[in-house]
C-alpha cells in the first residue's frame, strides 16, 4: 500500500498517515515515542546511533531489530560501547539482530568515545543538542505530514556541528528525522490526536511555527 493510499485512513483513525494502521509496533511508536521531547543524554546518543544505522533502510526495520540490536550493544551504555575492541566488532558483524554493516558499527563505538568525551570536557550532549532549537521544541502546523521538510537550516546546522565532532551517518536528512523523533520538533500533523498532546508534554517553552 502506497503512502497516499494510507493517508485518508490513517487521518480518520486520528494519526499521522506515515505509521499506517496494521503494524501494532509501528503504530506503538508513533503513539507511545514519536515527538515526544526527550532530555536524557544517553537516550537521545541511543536514538543518534539508531537513526544512523536507519540510513538508506525504512524506519520499521530498526524497529523490528530495536530490542536485539539494544542487547547486542549493551544497553547502549556509552562507557561500554566505547571500550569494543575487534572481537566485539567480529561479534556484532556476526550477529543477525542488526545491521550488519561495518561502517555504521564503527561510526557507534566512535561515537560512544566522543560522547564521553565530551562529558568528561563538562558538555552536556543534551544541552548541546538542544542548543540547535534554543532549547525549546519547535511546533509545525502540517495538516498532512507530506508537507514536512526532509531537512531545515537547524538540521543542516546540527548536521555540521556534530560531523565537525567526528560523529558519523549523521547529515542534514537524518539529523532532522532524529530531532522529529526526540521532540525538538513536532511534526504531527494538526489532525494527529498527537499533535496536541505532545505539545502539552513540550511544556509552554514550546515554539509555534507558522
């Protein structure tokens, strides 16, 4: 089924068209997580590495390896990750619960090293993070989420900000689905029930964008 054949459906069951209405994790994910404002500096570096091994792959794949690929990567505790040495990338390439693709392993342990570094240097990856929305979600007015962008100057700006870290499978595209997904902005379509509800967990720092 196409997406313009899911939408009508999908918006007279109250939801964004994008997470149709058949798959019950699918739908789980929008109702449950999806721009819902997140905070916490190891969830939001769990979701980074997530949505890099989501590049070039539908969303729903990584939600069908989510618990598996947690597992296999210890919880996506950075103090551990950072510490794999070539026996973990063997195990993991060998391990059919994820992506089994070697850049996209290696560009997680590197990004748990620079996740920690920068704690260690005082820097608040939530706060800097963010820092990109001035700190307060951003609220779009889409009646039908085909009218979001794939990208906006404050992905194209985090994008460039964390590849000048060294962090890796993170451009302007996948940097705006992450800030989507972490609640920096909500992009619910108005006839979402979402829409208003994720805006009362943003809080009344939330932005309105006309």
């Amino acid at each position: 089924m196409t997406e313009s054949e899911k939408a009508p459906t999908d918006k007279a069951n109250g939801r964004c068209g994008w997470c149709g209405a058949t798959d019950p994790l699918y739908i789980a994910y929008h109702d449950e997580e999806w721009g819902v404002p997140e905070y916490d500096a190891r969830a939001l570096w769990e979701k980074l590495v997530l949505d890099g091994f989501q590049a070039g792959l539908a969303w729903i794949t990584i939600l069908r390896k989510r618990e598996g690929m947690r597992d296999a990567f210890d919880g996506f505790d950075p103090e551990i990750v950072a510490r794999y040495d070539d026996a973990d990338r063997a195990r993991l390439l060998a391990d059919p619960r994820i992506i089994r693709s070697g850049a996209k392993i290696d560009a997680a342990i590197n990004g748990a090293r620079l996740w920690l570094e920068m704690r260690d240097n005082g820097e608040d990856f939530s706060a800097w993070l963010w820092s990109f929305v001035d700190g307060k979600p951003l609220v779009n007015q889409w009646t039908d989420f085909r009218e979001a962008p794939t990208q906006t100057p404050e992905s194209v700006a985090m994008a460039k900000a964390l590849k000048a870290r060294g962090f890796k499978f993170c451009g302007p595209v996948i940097s705006y689905a992450f800030m989507q997904a972490v609640g920096m902005v909500n992009d619910h379509q108005t006839t979402c029930f979402r829409h208003g509800e994720v805006g009362v967990a943003s809080g009344s720092g939330a932005v309105a964008k006309v």
